[in-house]
C-alpha cells in the first residue's frame, strides 16, 4: 500500500509541473518506489509484503 501511495502523488507532481511551466522554470522531483516497513506494521504477512515488492519491481521494470 505505502508503494502504491507514493507513486500516485508522484504521478500528480510532474503533469502539475508541466502545466505550471508556461514560460517559467519550474523543477519537480517525482522519486521512485521507497521501501518501509508501512505493509509489515499493517499486518499483512511476510508473503504477501515480498509478493507486493516482487510486483512493484516487475512494474518498473
């Protein structure tokens, strides 16, 4: 979950960027998936953390 939160603000942050560059520089960092330990204090199990990983790391791939 905390992978997929931070790649929906990313997602927001560079059209935002785009559009407000209307002949003014603008800079925007979109950074990439950032690993914690939000899934395992969820509670999900050890599997599905891994699994979620896995998937994230093919995504981008």
């Amino acid at each position: 979950m905390d992978v997929l939160v931070n790649n929906a603000g990313a997602t927001k942050v560079m059209p935002l960027a785009q559009t407000t560059a209307d002949g003014i520089r603008v800079n925007a960092l979109a950074p990439g998936p950032t690993e914690s330990q939000a899934l395992a204090a969820a509670g999900l199990p050890e599997t599905t953390v891994e699994q979620a990983k896995q998937d994230e790391a093919d995504r981008i791939s």
